[in-house]
C-alpha cells in the first residue's frame, strides 16, 4: 500500500477534536500571538519571523500592488481558504462594486453582467497553449482561458507539492507571481521578496485544514483514515481503505488522499497525480467546447484532435494522451473547506460529488450501479475526512 492510513503508526493522533497541546507534543511549546492571530512555536519566535509573518499577512490580505482592488483573501477567505458561489451573491448583494467583480471574471468580459461568478463561482483562467498545439477554429491564438473554481488554500501550500488544477506552477513563489499578474491586474511588479514572504504565510498554522495536517506538516505522524462512529459512516470508509473493492482510495491514496494506489485499473504507477473522472467529459456547466489539434510525430498533415471544455494538464505537457486529467485533490478537510468542487466548480455539495462518482462508476470498465445506501455511505464519510 502507498501508505498513511496505518492506524499503528499514529496512536496519538486520532479524531478532530484534538487541541494544540497535541500539537505541542510534536512541535514543541506553542503560544497564541494576538497580534499575529495565530499560534507561533515558541523556539521558533523571534523577532525576524514575528516581522515576516506581519509583512506576509499584509501582503495576503491587503496588498493590491497598484492593480484592481483585489488580494489574495479576496478569492482564499481565511476560514475556508476559498469562496463560494453563496458568499459571492452575498457581496454582490451588499456592494457590486467588491473587487471579486472585476470585468476580466464578468460573462462577456467586459463588466456588463456577473451571472456565472455568482452562481458558479468560477474564474477566467488563461492558459498559454504549447508549442505543439492549435486552436481549431482560431489558429493563431497562443492563449485559451477556461471557468475554473477557487481551489482552497487550507493545506496545499505546505503539503502538496503540485500546485494548479493542471499542475501548471511548479513553487508558491512563482504561484503568487502568477496569481497576481492573472487576477489583480497590478500597476508595479511584486518583488522576489515580497513573493517568499506570501509563500511563507501561507504555511502558517490557520492555513491547516486541521491540527492533525498541522501536526503532519511539521513532520509528525501522517493523518490516518478516521474509524467512524455510525454504522453508515463505518460502511463509507470501506471504499477508502487501500484493496481492490475501495475503489475511492485506487486515486485518494497516500497521506493527504491524493495519489493513486496499485488497484487502480489504469496503467499508472502508484503515487500518480494526474487522472481523468470525466468531470470535463461530462461539462455540466456547459462552459464552452474547442476542438484543440496537438501535432501528430508521425505525420504531420494528420494532427491529433482533441475536443474538450477544459483539456486541464494535456496544455501543460502538450501529450494529447493526457486530455481531461487533473490533479487529484487531497480529501483532508473536506467539510471546513466547503463547496463547489471539482475544477468546474460542478458540484455544489459533498452530496453532488457522490452523485458524479455514481454517474462516472456506471461507465465502463468499472459498470458499476451504486445503491442509494452506498451513496449515502460515501458521503458520510467525506465530512469525517
Ligand atoms: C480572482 C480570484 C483569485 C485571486 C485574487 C487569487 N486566487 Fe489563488 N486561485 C484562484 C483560482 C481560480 C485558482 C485555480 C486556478 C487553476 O488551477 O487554473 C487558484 C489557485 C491557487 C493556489 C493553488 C491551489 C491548488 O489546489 O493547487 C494557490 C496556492 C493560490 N491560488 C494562492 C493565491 C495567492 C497567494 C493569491 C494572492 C497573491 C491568490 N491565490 C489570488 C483564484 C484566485
Ligand atoms: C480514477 C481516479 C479517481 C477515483 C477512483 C476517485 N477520484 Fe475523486 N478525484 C479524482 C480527480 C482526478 C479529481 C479532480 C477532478 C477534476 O476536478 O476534474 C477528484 C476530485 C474529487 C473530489 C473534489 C475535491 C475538491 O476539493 O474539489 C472529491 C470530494 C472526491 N474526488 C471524492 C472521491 C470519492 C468519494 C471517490 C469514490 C467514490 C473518488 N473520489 C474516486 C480522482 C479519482
């Protein structure tokens, strides 16, 4: 098996209610700063850190670099680490003018109206296209942009080192390089200092989903799969538990729930990051579909042609082979983190989610009908992870 779910391994970790003192038993003494609004380790408080933290915080949640108004807090809240298409009506509800609703996130573009930011949640992401591949319809556009969801930042920052639905940014530093040039529109350029201290920042403690990703960040024992209290809850986790029946954990694997394990049918080794569960095949949103054509190696009059609403990590590696694969995201935190998920943002509720999955098991090769008892299981157990 890949590993972390060994209930051995972490006796002293076990459920969500633990506090800081068992954090403190791995990390060391730990105190609340109310300047900082977080807890700091003790060894590690001086003053250096205390001013990095200060100048990272500013830089989340106030700095706009000269731009259009928006912050990283603006898209990643600090509670839920995104923003939900709910929250989104609610702004718009008390000022149109918040800069959640900039032109360049509008329907047409051009400011007129905001119906799929409030009721889909979704950003316009420009993706540059690869060398080796063309528009279709428009040949000499280098550039294609896409409705994506606002992934959350609990979590990721520190532990998952492939960052972007499609994986695209290879650290935080140059991820914030990018989201900022991509969202806030700035008037002066970020420095490389400025770019660290955000990175740093975003590994601070209320960036964890809980204290038990916390406690693994810092080199503790990796999070196990949680035992469950109800019978249904005890069900769910059988399809997460590493065999070849736990068909949720053939891709949600690993520590963080993010890789594949050796059941997967597919021909991808264990640790995989990058699969496809037909969420850009099935297009709910129905955002729009361009045929995109990769260039063909062994005969270049003949291009491969790829039609898709989001080719997601084939525009990354230029492999056509790749069309419609995303990252796999980790499952910690499910419930704090909240809703929509998938890249489209296409399910609202943990409740969609197993909705997707009945829909995608029901396509060969897995042909596989899920009882409404199984779906329930499924999703109780999600908000446990
Ligand atoms: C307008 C909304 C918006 C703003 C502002 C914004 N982001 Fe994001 N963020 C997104 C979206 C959308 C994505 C996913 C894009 C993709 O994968 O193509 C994302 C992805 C990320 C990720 C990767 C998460 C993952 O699961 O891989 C991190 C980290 C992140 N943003 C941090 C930041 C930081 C730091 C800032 C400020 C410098 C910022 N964001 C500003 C919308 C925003
Ligand atoms: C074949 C691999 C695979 C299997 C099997 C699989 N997943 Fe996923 N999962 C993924 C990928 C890839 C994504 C991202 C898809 C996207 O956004 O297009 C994902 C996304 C998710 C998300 C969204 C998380 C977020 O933050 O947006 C949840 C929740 C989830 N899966 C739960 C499950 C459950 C429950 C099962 C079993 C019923 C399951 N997965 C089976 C690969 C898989």
């Amino acid at each position: 098996m890949v590993g972390g779910c060994d209930e051995a391994a972490s006796p002293e970790v076990d459920g969500l209610e633990l506090d800081i003192e068992a954090a403190e038993e791995v990390v060391g003494p730990m105190a609340y700063d109310e300047d900082l609004d977080d807890y700091v380790a003790v060894g590690d408080y001086d003053e250096g850190k205390v001013l990095n933290y200060i100048k990272g915080k500013h830089l989340f949640e106030k700095e706009t670099f000269d731009g259009n108004g928006r912050t990283c807090v603006t898209c990643h809240t600090r509670e839920t680490g995104k923003l939900s298409p709910d929250e989104i009506q609610a702004l718009w509800d008390e000022d149109p003018s918040h800069p959640i609703f900039r032109a360049l996130d509008s329907d047409e573009g051009l400011g007129a109206s905001y119906d799929r930011l409030r009721t889909m949640g979704t950003i316009r992401v420009g993706v540059d296209l690869p060398d080796n591949v063309t528009l279709v319809d428009d040949p000499n556009q280098r550039k294609v942009v896409f409705n994506r969801g606002i992934p959350s930042t609990l979590d990721t920052p520190a532990l998952d080192p492939v960052l972007m639905y499609d994986g695209r940014q290879p650290d935080l530093a140059s991820q914030a390089n990018g989201a900022i040039h991509d969202h806030a529109a700035p008037g002066r350029e970020p420095s490389a200092e400025e770019l660290d201290l955000i990175a740093a920042f975003q590994q601070t403690f209320s960036f964890y989903s809980s204290i038990r990703t916390f406690i693994y960040a810092k080199g503790g024992p990796a999070p196990h799969l949680p035992q469950g209290k109800t019978e249904s809850e005890k069900r769910g986790r059988e399809w997460f538990v590493d065999s070849p029946t736990g068909l949720c954990s053939h891709c949600h694997s690993g520590p963080m729930l993010n890789q594949t394990n050796e059941f997967l049918f597919l021909p991808l080794a264990p640790g995989s990051r990058f699969v496809s569960v037909a969420v850009s095949e099935f297009n709910t949103p129905q955002n729009p579909v361009y045929t995109f054509a990769f260039a063909n190696p062994e005969d270049p009059n003949d291009p491969i042609l790829v039609q898709s609403a989001d080719p997601g990590r084939a525009l990354i590696t230029g492999d056509p082979a790749d069309a419609n694969t995303f990252k796999i995201p980790s499952l910690r935190g499910l419930s704090k983190r909240g809703g929509p998920y998938f890249h489209d943002a296409s399910a609202k509720t943990l409740e969609d989610v197993t909705d997707h999955y009945a829909a995608y098991f029901a396509l060969p090769p897995a042909n596989l009908v899920l009882t409404e008892q199984e779906k329930a299981d499924i999703t109780a157990y999600m908000k446990l992870l």
